[in-house]
C-alpha cells in the first residue's frame, strides 16, 4: 500500500473510532441536558436514531453510497437543515431544530464547549403503538385510516406546486437515471440476495415498460402529476392517533427521489401493504386515491412504480446487511430477497391474483419447471402426479404396481385429479396471490375446464407449454428408472401412447407461451420470465 493509501486507512479508522464514541454518548441518559429517563437507539445504513423522551435526535453516518453523500461535517449540517425544512412541510410541530454536539479533550458534549464533532435533528417523539405498521399487526387499519392518510397527502400535494425543474423527473428518460443506478449498485448482490434470472427479468420489464408507455409517462407530466413528493412513503413513516395523521421522515439527500410522480409516492406505501400480506389494502388505497385525486392514471402506473419501489428496498437491505456490521445480517438479506422476489412478482403478473399452468407432453420438464418458478416467485406448486398418488393412497416416490394402473390412470381419476389440482391452487391463491400449476392438461377438456375455473375466480391465468425433441425425452424417460425420488409413473415404453393422446393446445394461441427445454431449466425458467415481463410491459393497465 502506498503513502497516501495508508493515511487514508489510518484516517477511515480513526473516523469509525469517533462514530463509535459519538454513538456510546449518545446511548447514555446522563449525557442529555434533560435527563431521559432511558435512551433507545436504532441504525439504519445511513443514520443513527436516539430515542430519548420526549425526544428523538437523528444523527446522520459519514457515508457517501452515489445515490447521497454525507462524507464531510459540511455536508451532514447541510442535510439536517434540508431534513428539516422539507418534514416541516408535513408535520411542523415534529421537527424542532438542529442541536450540534461539541467534542472536548472532556469527551463529547452538547455544551458549547470546543469543537462542532456532529450535528443531530432534535424531534417531538412520537407516541408508540399508532404508527401504521404497529396498528397493521394489530388489525386497526380499515379504510376509515386508508381515507386519513389519502386526505393528508392530498393537502399535501396540492400544496406543492410544479415547477419545469420538479416535471422534468417524471420523463422517461430522467426516470432510467433512478433506474439504472438501482440496477447498477444491486449487480454485486446478483447471485445472493437476488437471483440472476430475477435480475433480468426486473431489468427487462422496467425498460420495455419505458418503450411501451412514453405516451403515458409524458401524459402524467403535462397533467401536473409530478411534485416534490415525500419520497419515503412506507408504513413505519405513518402515525395516526385519534386526534392527528402524520407523515415523517421524507427523502432529504438526494432531490430527484422526491420529485416524483404522486402514483410513485403512493407505490411505496401500497407495496409495503402487498409485502406484509395485505394487498387488499394496497389495493384500497390505490383506488381510493386515484377516486379522491381524480386521476385513474394512477392506476396504470401503480405496478411500474411497487415494482421500482420492492427493488429499492431489496437494495437497501442488502446494504444494510454488508454495512451495518451487526448479528442480523443474516435477517437483513432474507429480508432483501422477499423484496427482490415481489419486485420480480410486479415485473411478470403485476398485482392481481394469478395462475401460471405449466404444461406440455410427457418428459419435457414440466416438474423441474414449476418448481424453480415457484422459487423464484415464491409461490406455492401444486403437481397433477402428486394429486394423483394421494388420491390413490400410493406413495409419492413409488412407481404404481401395473395391476392398478388402469384404475389410477383411468378417465374417471383423472377428472378427480384435474378437479382437486384446480380447488387446491384455487385455494391457495387466498393466502399467496398466485400459484403453479404442474401438469401435462393434456386434453382441450381439461385446459377448458382450467379456464373457466380461473375466469370464475376472476384470476388472471397465463398457460405456459414446454416443448423438447423426442430424442430428448426419450433419454430423460430412460434416465427415470435410475431415479429414485422421481413422483411421475410414465417410462420410456408409455411414451408413444401418452404422446400420441397429446392434443397440443392450437385453442391457446396467441396468448399461450411456448418454451423449448432443450437446455437447462435455468435457462428455461429465465426466458418464461423475460416473456411473461414483456408482456405484462405491454398490457399492464394497473386495474385494481
């Protein structure tokens, strides 16, 4: 290492010495002028959080991750005044002034005493137990809530004017700049909090999403939907109490992550109702704002921006993980992963409940398909030789003996099968949103009986045919009889009956999507992915 390259080390080091001091005096009651009876602290990437009542002081970390720079004592004043000035804006009487921490040969002290070391935000606490996540795990939020926080923000953007500079930001092309930094910083965590196939797939529908809506992107410009928004709009940042509604902690460091499309604003807090398990929240909230605001436009950019908006957080807490240096890295990219796979589930089915059949002859990996989708998406996969097997009281990795195999296979148990496959994804769709289905539906009747199961239930279903050459499947039904965790009866000398009672689904097209399974499943899986996300880029219409 060179001269210059050791003082830099000497002097990062001695920085994370002076953060740690600053935190441990800052952790400690007796070091407050008004004696906190208890003082709880909390880190995030980019700041630490003393709760000490009744006040709550934020100091900022000496970072600089692209997207904000709080490198220097400078700019960490700079960002609380902005801090300050912009959350005035929604709750004035939170947000009370910016209080310095002095550094002696004493130690550190809010007494005027040596040097500046630090600046914090000084904040009014807030009650526990009324933010919208604490009033979420208890089932308090109802629409009467929903229709509280839609009132306040609409005072809110009402009371920002528009400006060019603000407008600008809602193009597309200003758009990808957000975009394509995301996707930049997120390639290091390709392969550990986000899978590869995911990764395409979300790049892939966010641009084609671009090339597809220009005319809808321009549309919500000229209407004067882009304000300087909140920026940070998620369910921890919402307090409702009987008597007020307030709204916190909006995007202070980087300007163009408020000035945004309402419909982006309103994203966030939708998609943090999706991925706590209430999407009929999400839902409601997006309905009722589009009706109170006048502006169904919303509704069709809603997806585009849950989308960006669960990336931004899989991203923020895969740095969280690697940067924070505490136990709960661990959590932090479990975390980071469930928001990469909902973002991928936007990307490919938007928001409504949906269906995805795999299906297609005998051998062409209809199995191993379904089951890395289901991964990827994190969605339930229900097999037709699963149910079949159950059904007939026969294990599930046991070959049927040929004495029953006319009985297991006969039409009647296959109708049985097809019935109960249908019922249980049906089920399942309450709980998870979507499901796979895993089977050959082989005949018109059954894929028939498929879509006016789907078209009842008022679920979107998207039929997805695999396709191998015969050589293929013949080695992969020869390969069978050395398997020993293999579900599916059919072997090498039932392929040319079953094939031969393979009606191929022509009544699908156009909508049906044909995939060859020629090679990996992987790379199966990542072009159903990419088409499913091409079309949902073009058809995505936001109708909730």
């Amino acid at each position: 290492m060179d001269v210059a390259g050791r003082i830099r080390e000497k002097s990062a080091s001695a920085e994370d010495r002076q953060s740690q001091e600053l935190v441990s005096f800052l952790e400690v009651p007796a070091s407050y002028p008004h004696g906190p009876p208890e003082v709880r602290s909390i880190q995030t990437h980019i700041s630490w959080v003393f709760i000490a009542p009744p006040f709550v002081f934020k100091v900022k970390k000496a970072v600089n991750l692209g997207f904000l720079d709080f490198s220097t004592l400078e700019k960490r004043r700079h960002f609380c005044q902005r801090e300050l000035e912009l959350n005035r804006r929604l709750c004035p009487s939170v947000y009370l002034d910016i209080v310095p921490i002095y550094k002696s040969a004493s130690g550190f002290s809010f007494k005027a005493e040596g040097a500046i070391a630090e600046y914090s935000v000084r904040m009014r606490q807030l009650p526990d137990g009324w933010f919208l996540s604490e009033l979420l795990v208890k089932r308090f939020v109802g629409e009467n809530e929903i229709n509280r926080v839609i009132s306040c923000l609409d005072r809110f953007y009402e009371s920002e004017t528009s400006t060019p500079e603000i407008e600008q930001w809602g193009t597309p092309e200003k758009l990808k700049i957000s975009t394509d930094e995301n996707f930049l910083q997120v390639e290091p965590f390709v392969g550990r909090t986000i899978s590869p196939a995911a990764f395409e797939t979300i790049r892939h529908f966010t641009n084609h999403f671009y090339a597809a809506n220009e005319k809808l992107f321009r549309e919500r410009v000229q209407q004067h939907r882009i304000r300087d928004c909140h920026g940070d709009l998620h369910l921890d940042h919402i307090h409702i109490t009987p008597e007020a509604t307030t709204t916190f902690d909006c995007i202070e460091f980087n300007d163009r992550f408020r000035f945004i499309d309402i419909a982006n604003d309103l994203a966030f807090l939708a998609m943090d109702f999706d991925f706590e398990g209430r999407s009929d929240l999400g839902n409601l909230l997006l309905r009722n704002a589009a009706r109170e605001f006048g502006d169904d436009g919303i509704l069709k950019v809603s997806d585009f921006y849950k989308c960006y908006r669960a990336f931004v957080r899989g991203k923020v807490q895969s740095i969280q993980g690697i940067s924070m240096k505490t136990t709960t890295l661990e959590e932090h990219a479990e975390q980071a992963a469930r928001y990469f796979r909902l973002a991928l589930r936007y990307a490919v089915s938007g928001s409504e409940p949906f269906v995805l059949a795999v299906i297609g002859r005998v051998g062409t990996g209809k199995t191993a398909v379904a089951k890395k989708l289901g991964s990827e998406l994190d969605l339930p996969v229900f097999s037709s030789d699963e149910i079949r097997k159950t059904l007939a009281g026969i294990p599930l990795t046991e070959r049927t003996a040929a004495e029953r195999r006319d009985d297991v296979y006969s039409e009647q148990m296959t109708e049985q099968t097809y019935k109960e496959l249908l019922a249980k994804g049906l089920t399942a769709l309450k709980t998870h949103g979507g499901v796979v289905l895993d089977a050959t539906f082989s005949s018109q009747a059954n894929r028939e009986l498929l879509r006016q199961e789907c078209a009842k239930a008022k679920v979107c279903l998207q039929v997805i045919e695999l396709d191998v050459d015969t050589d293929k499947i013949e080695r992969r039904l020869r390969a069978r009889d050395q398997s020993v965790n293999e579900i599916s009866d059919a072997r090498l000398e039932d392929f040319e009956k079953l094939n031969s009672a393979y009606e191929p689904p022509s009544e699908l097209v156009p909508g049906l999507i044909r995939i060859s399974t020629d090679n990996a499943v992987s790379d199966a899986v990542k072009m159903i992915l990419l088409r499913l996300a091409e079309k949902q880029s073009i058809t995505a219409n936001g109708a909730h």
